[in-house]
C-alpha cells in the first residue's frame, strides 16, 4: 500500500512540477515577446506549448512572417539556422545547441564544397535539412512538401545537383522523370525503419493504408498508399476514408495525428533496433524538454548565430523557394 502511495505522490509531485513549468514558460514568452515554433516530431508536451507546429516547409514560412522579438525554435540546428537567416535582426533560440541531424551531417560543408567544384555547371537544389554552408553554396533550397515542385521549376536543359538525402532526390526523380546527380546522404530515422518488420505488421493489418516519408527507401515507398511530407500525410489521414494506417516516418507526428483523428487505429512502423514505443525515433528531436525551453527564454541562449558571408548566400537561396509558394 505504501508503495502505491508514494507511487502516486510522485506523480502528483511530477504534474505540479511540470504545470509549474508550462506557467514559467508562459510568463517568459510575454516579457520576452517571444514566439515558439515546434516540429511535428517533438515531444508531446513540448508541441502543446507551441504557436505554430509543422513540417520545415511550414516552420520556416512561420518564422519568415515572425514579428517576434524572440524565436524559440523547438526542433534540431539547421531548422533554427533557417530562422535565423531568415531573421538575422531578431535572437533565434534553440533550446538544446546538441540538437542535431544525422542528415545535415551527412554532407560537411568542405566536403560539399569539393564535390560541386569538380561537377561545374550544375544547378544545386538542396534539401532544408542542411547546414547554413551548405545552402549557401545551393541555387536553390526544397523541403519535402516542395522538392517535385522546385525540381519541375528548373529548366529541363539544366544539370542537377541534389543533397544531401538520396532517398528524396530518387524518388523526385520517378516522380519528375529529371535525372539528377544525388548527394549520399541519408536520415537515420527513415532507414532504421525496418522493412522486414513493415511488411510482418502489414500482413497483420491488411486493412491499414501505408504512408511513408519519402526519406524512406524505395522499397518502402513503393509499397505505400501515399507518400508525401509530414504535413501531407497529416491531410491524407484526416481526408481519406479509410480507419487503420501505418505511419512510416518518425513517430512524433502520431501526437498531431491522434489529436485529429482520434477514431482511427494509427500505427507506427517499426523500427529495426528495439526501443520503447517500438518505433523509429529521432535521438535529437527528443533532446528539447520543457525545462531547456524555460532555461532558453530566461537566459536568452542557447543563441543561433550565422555570419553574413554564410547568411546573405543562403537566405538568396531559401528565398528562391519561398517564392514559389
């Protein structure tokens, strides 16, 4: 009985802890006039506390049409760079600077820098999911709800360049039909997803509709019912018929989705390593708490800084997207 007890005394003690924050973090945002944009793949919690939630494309088009003194960016580096070259005049924050991505990573500035110089003459379409370097050395920036449109927006004479995720720019390809030279690049989260075990609880859901990230590979992708961005596939569900879907990206968007089709059966496709919702997470998405949130507002850092040269480059380039819708 005690046991119960102090179970359920700690839970009280957790909630009060935790409402406690939700207040700092309110109060801190008006003496700061701040505003918090969050990714569909952070925490539940954390989501709740934002005035704008959505994929990059979304984030980046909210922090465009900020007037906020402060940007409090809830999601990984390069989704709080995009912020702050988009607002170099007002203090972009990320909660936590160790906030990364797997596929930013997977193409260093230098190293992308060699590449383009031994392949001149090419258009450069780069993914958001990059470093300010890199789109700084891009024509031109995409997001997944955007890439078959930016790439279609290209002359067809023209060469291209893709980075840095080749799972996206093969399946522009198919779509389009424009062949392009791809980055090898690739986000960890959509190729732990394992198609072994998609295709064990596809079988043992043969009603469910598949929707897949087109960061997944091909033959993920070639076995959904709809591929498309985060935001798209939130549409898809809410618009299609059907009661029972597979959802292969990173499991944060099911908070979003449950909340918009709480009749529906929505299942998270599996991850190959073994984890506690049994899904593909993202390590980094995860790393924003409500306690760094409150931390960042108070203290003003950990701040986003991109130096002109980097900045003038890649804002010509994110602008370029932004301009076509």
């Amino acid at each position: 009985m005690s046991t119960m007890t102090d179970r359920l005394e700690r839970t009280r003690a957790a909630h009060k802890y935790r409402m406690l924050l939700v207040e700092e973090i309110q109060l801190l945002k008006e003496q700061r006039n701040a505003v918090v944009l969050a990714h569909y793949y952070q925490t539940p919690e954390v989501q709740e506390l934002a005035d704008h939630i959505g994929d990059s494309l979304a984030l980046a088009q909210a922090a465009d049409r900020s007037t906020a003194d402060v940007i409090l960016f809830c999601g990984v580096h390069f989704m709080a760079e995009t912020a702050k070259i988009l607002n170099p005049d007002r203090t972009v924050l990320l909660p936590d600077l160790n906030a990364g991505c797997s596929l930013a990573d997977s193409a260093p500035a230098e190293v992308f820098a060699r590449f383009l110089a031994m392949h001149p003459d090419h258009v450069v379409v780069s993914y958001i999911n990059c470093s300010a370097a890199v789109k700084a050395m891009s024509d031109i920036i995409c997001t997944s709800s955007n890439a078959v449109r930016v790439v279609n927006s290209i002359p067809p004479e023209e060469r291209i360049i893709f980075a840095p995720d080749k799972h996206l720019g093969a399946y522009v390809q198919r779509v389009t039909g424009r062949r392009m030279l791809l980055w090898d690049g690739v986000c960890e989260v959509h190729v732990n997803i394992s198609t072994d075990k998609l295709k064990l609880l596809m079988s043992r859901h043969p009603e469910a509709k598949l929707m897949a990230h087109p960061e997944c590979p091909e033959p993920i992708l070639a076995e959904a019912d709809h591929v498309g961005s985060t935001a798209s596939m939130l549409q898809f569900v809410q618009r299609d018929p059907g009661m029972s879907f597979i959802v292969a990206t990173e499991a944060g968007i099911l908070h979003n989705m449950r909340k918009a089709v709480p009749h529906k059966t929505l299942l998270p496709a599996p991850a190959f390593a073994d984890n506690q919702c049994a899904c593909s997470e993202c390590p980094y998405m995860k790393l924003n708490t409500l306690e760094k949130m409150r931390d960042a507002l108070r203290d003003l850092r950990p701040e986003i800084i991109v130096h002109e040269h980097v900045r003038i480059p890649a804002e010509r380039a994110l602008r370029r997207m932004l301009d076509l819708g």
